[in-house]
C-alpha cells in the first residue's frame, strides 16, 4: 500500500485504523478506499447506482455522492486534457434529441446541440447553448415550422452523409446514442456531465479509465 496523494510507501499505523504518511503527513482509512475501489469499478463497467449498491453493499446515496463527484472530476479532466492538444484532425456538429420526443416537433428546440472534436485520435465535445433559447422568437415571427422543416431535413442529411463514411466523431456519436439510452431521467442540468462522461469512457479503455481516476 502507499499513500494516494505522494504515492510514498512507507506508512505509520494509528490506533483507529488509519494510515497516516511518513512524508506528506496525510492520514487516510484503507477501508474507504477499499469501498472507493469498488465503486470506480462498478462506474468504469457502466453499472447503473443501484446494481452498485447491490453488489458491493454500500449505500445507494452514497454510491450516488461519489458517481456524481467522478463525473465532475472527469469533466475537469478532459478539459486540462484538450487544452494540451496538438491538432485537430475534424470537426462537426450533433444535436442529441432523446428517441423518445424524436417524432414531436416541438422537440427540436429540446435537443442538445454538441460540437464534436478528433484531435489526434481523441474526442473533446462542446455543449453548445440551448436551442430553446430561439424557440419563442420562431414563434413569434411564425418561422416555427419553417424552422423545424429545415432542420428535420438536416438533420436526416447529416445521418445519411455520416453513417456512409463513419469516422471517429461519427463513432463517438454512434457510442453516445447507446450509452446515454441506459440511463432514464436525465436532468438537462445534467447532461453536460453525462456527455463527458461517454467522452471519457469513449476514449480511454476500463484499465485506463480506472488508473486516471
């Protein structure tokens, strides 16, 4: 064992079962991190909270608690990563429409408009600000429909043209459409985190991801 913030290995034993560290001074609990271990391996197998809670014993809020603070971590991780990059390969436009308000009209102005990024065989994204934002002034000046024409066709142009010739960021789509399905009720506060975090699991593999977490 050695200590997670210096990674140094010799440890002094204290009479409540912590650890503390001979160079940094940081006292910590194995066990915590023992449970921690096990919860990031449930989070990099994609289990839901609740088959968490029921394999490893722990608390569906506490389980819920650390997801949600993996999630906030992996964002800040992705964007130091991408400030670091060296080219970008392409770029293009998604906009994420949950299949279930797909055939509403009105939908389209629900939709999460992404810009999607290859730099160097990595996908970075940008959730860009909310279409509902335009929705009243299409309203008001009666171009609803037009608006919503145009991008139906748009968007039906952009399946066609990317499924013919999938790249990396059409992948990552592909990837995306199946990861976010398997979670239900998604907060649009939220959405961010959920879309980093299929970044994230998109671009390094479960030996990686459980290493940088």
């Amino acid at each position: 064992m050695h200590c997670p913030q210096c990674k140094n290995q010799i440890l002094y034993h204290l009479a409540n079962g912590y650890k503390k560290c001979k160079s940094c001074g940081k006292k910590f609990s194995p066990k915590k991190l023992d449970r921690q271990k096990e919860i990031l391996h449930c989070f990099c197998q994609n289990l839901s909270i609740l088959t968490c809670s029921q394999k490893t014993k722990i608390s569906y809020m506490s389980i819920k608690r650390f997801y949600e603070k993996i999630r906030k971590e992996i964002a800040v991780f992705l964007e130091l990563s991408y400030q670091k990059r060296e080219t970008i390969v392409a770029y293009d436009e998604y906009i994420y429409i949950p299949k279930s308000k797909r055939s509403k009209k009105e939908a389209i102005f629900e939709g999460f408009d992404v810009l999607s990024f290859d730099y160097g065989g990595k996908i970075y994204n940008i959730l860009m600000p909310e279409l509902s934002r335009y929705k009243q002034s299409f309203i008001d000046d009666g171009l609803h429909e037009v608006y919503y024409k145009e991008l139906k066709n748009f968007l039906l142009f952009h399946k066609i043209s990317n499924t013919k010739n999938p790249n990396l960021i059409t992948q990552f789509w592909l990837f995306f459409e199946d990861f976010i399905t398997k979670f239900k009720g998604i907060d649009k506060e939220n959405f961010f985190y959920y879309l980093k975090e299929a970044e994230f699991k998109f671009n390094f593999d479960c030996k990686e991801l459980q290493e940088i977490l």
